[in-house]
C-alpha cells in the first residue's frame, strides 16, 4: 500500500488508516483484534484512537478503545515498531468526566493525558498525539459560521505547541497534530511554531467527505503551502454514502439509527437529498457508492491518509477493493455537478 510523509515529522502512513471508534461500543475486543489482523494483511501500519473513544461517548465507556488497542499491542510487542499510532487530547468542555474536567490544552494537562494513554495503550510512546478539537472556540461538528459571542478565555497556542515539544524531547510522542481545526488556527499553529523554533503540527484530522468538503477551500491551500497533509476521517458520512441508509428505513444496528443523537450533520434533509444523488451516480456507473466515496476522498491532493471504520471485516473487505482505485473523468464531473448544487450539505 502507498505510504505518504506527514509534514515534517518524517513519520511514514499507509493511504489508508484504521478508525477505531467502535470500539467498546460497537466492538468487542476480539473483534476489535481482528479488525487489526485484517488491517495489517492489507498493508495497513496505521491505527488513529483517541482516550474520549468509543463513541458515543460515554463516562462509562470512556477509554476503552484506548485499552482494547493496547492489548493487542501488549501481546505484539515485537510489531510495534512496524505501526504508527495516533491517539488525542480532549479539548475543553463536552466531556466533562475525563480528568475531572481539567480538559484544557495546557502544559499540566497535556502530559497527564498522555501517560493516561500510554497506559492504556501499553506501549511506550504514541506516533502522533493530536489536539481533538481546537481549545479556543470554532464552529465545527456541523456548524461553519463563525460567532464570535461564543467566544471563551482560551490556552495560549505558544503554550500547547510547548507543551507538545516537550513531549517529542521526552520521547513519548514522535510528532503532534490538530483536528476539526480551522484554516486560520493551522496556519497559527505554523507559524508560532516557526517564530519560536518549535516543531510545526505534522497533520490536520477533519471530516472529509462527499456531503462534508468544507475543506477544499482556504483549508486546502492552507494545507499544502504549509505541508501539513489531511487526514481525512467520516469519508463514508458516518456510513451514510452506503447502501445500507439509502431510503427512510435504516437497519436498528446503523449507528445513526442506533444512537438518534449521534451524527446529526448527517441526517439533515439537505444531506439526505444530496446522498439520494450521490447514489443515482452510483447506479449510472454500475459501481458501489462507498466505493467511490472512498475512492473520492482518498484522490485529493491533500490527504496523506484516509481514515476508515467498520464493525465487521465483511464491511472493510467490500471497502478493500478499492484502495488502490482511481475515478473515470466522467464519475468526477458527475460528482462534481451535485456539488455544485449541493456544495457540502453537512456543513450548513
């Protein structure tokens, strides 16, 4: 499988990654396990966890994707050198139960939460550690339009940068990177970075997909002037751009059915119309439409990594078949043209 650089960590990540979320809710260990068999059968070295995980997230469940990963990890030892593990800090607020609610990005916290993952995760360090979701106020999860009366006191980005770097120099992390990040906040990131000669992020973790292409605009050039590569995660919209939720009646297992209070972006009349789209494109082509959602988001110039996840290898089997696969001119402009109609349904 391709590999591809992030930033300039030198760090090394096959084109396709393993979400984990699943676990401990959806999954269980065993099939958790297997999942990770399968992954590293398809050239996979790439598994992204995070200590809020699974999700929904629950107190109860609260680092149990962590540990489930980490003793696969613990029985592996010998392999761990071969995987790039990523993990994540929670940012403020949400969660309120993980360290008490002491969840900002600060140079006390940052450290804590990682000897909490390592723990979990039996292992020594963690490839790549990012910031879950930005510590200051952004609109994101679904929301775009900026307010700035939701605007709240805030780390200072020199001091969780800080905080970072002093990790990489103990050896517990290799390189760290932001999630459901702004354009604004990356390029902050970079050049405080730069200024005070630290270590710029190496990834940007942010929903990319079919019905969700917020990031193909100011994030784009962002991204690839500053050589901070995407990960893309949700590239199937939460299993939306799949068979399996085309029409009104979903099966009780789908995770959007399953949790009614999960994934709301997706269940907008907007992006329901435009997926209803997506999949007639399907049909004119005779081709799955995960396939080439998949395919889609893997063929953007700035993704280094497309993240997936499945609560069966039957689920990531089907997917397989097309992670290596290129769209035809005609599929592209295809979707383009309900793009153009319908330009990221999920994010308005």
């Amino acid at each position: 499988m391709k590999r591809n650089r992030l930033g300039a960590s030198g760090i090394e990540v096959s084109d396709i990654c393993l979400g984990t979320m699943t676990w401990g809710e959806q999954n269980s260990e065993s099939e958790a396990h297997s999942q990770i068999a399968w992954a590293l059968e398809q050239g996979i070295n790439f598994i992204d966890t995070a200590e809020m995980y699974p999700v929904p997230p629950r107190k109860e469940t609260q680092g149990a994707t962590e540990h489930i990963l980490g003793t696969w990890l613990g029985k592996n030892r010998g392999r761990r050198d071969k995987l790039v593990i990523a993990s994540k800090i929670a940012g403020p607020g949400r969660r309120e139960w993980i360290r008490g609610g002491d969840n900002h990005v600060t140079k006390k916290t940052v450290p804590w939460a990682i000897d909490d993952s390592l723990k979990r995760l039996q292992t020594d360090w963690i490839d790549l550690y990012q910031i879950h979701w930005p510590e200051r106020y952004v609109p994101a999860f679904g929301a775009w339009q900026y307010d700035p009366s939701k605007e709240r006191d805030a780390v200072p980005i020199l001091e969780q940068i800080e905080a970072m770097s002093a990790a990489i120099r103990a050896g517990k992390i290799r390189a760290y990177g932001l999630s459901n990040e702004t354009a604004w906040g990356l390029c902050e990131f970079v050049r405080v970075a730069r200024e005070n000669g630290l270590p710029p992020p190496a990834s940007v973790q942010n929903g990319y997909s079919l019905v969700n292409r917020m990031f193909d605009g100011d994030l784009a050039e962002a991204s690839r002037r500053l050589d901070v590569p995407l990960l893309a995660y949700s590239p199937l919209a939460m299993g939306l751009l799949s068979a399996k939720y085309r029409g009104t009646d979903w099966p009780a297992d789908a995770r959007l059915k399953k949790f009614p209070d999960f994934g709301e972006r997706y269940k907008r009349a907007r992006v329901l119309a435009a997926a209803e789209e997506y999949h007639k494109i399907a049909e004119k082509h005779r081709l799955p439409l995960a396939g080439i959602a998949l395919a889609f988001a893997r063929s953007r110039f700035f993704t280094a990594s497309t993240i997936i996840g499945a609560t069966t290898t039957a689920q990531l089997d089907e997917l397989a078949q097309w992670f290596d696969a290129a769209l035809s001119p005609q599929v592209l402009s295809d979707l383009e043209a309900v793009n153009g109609a319908t330009p990221s349904p999920a994010a308005q």
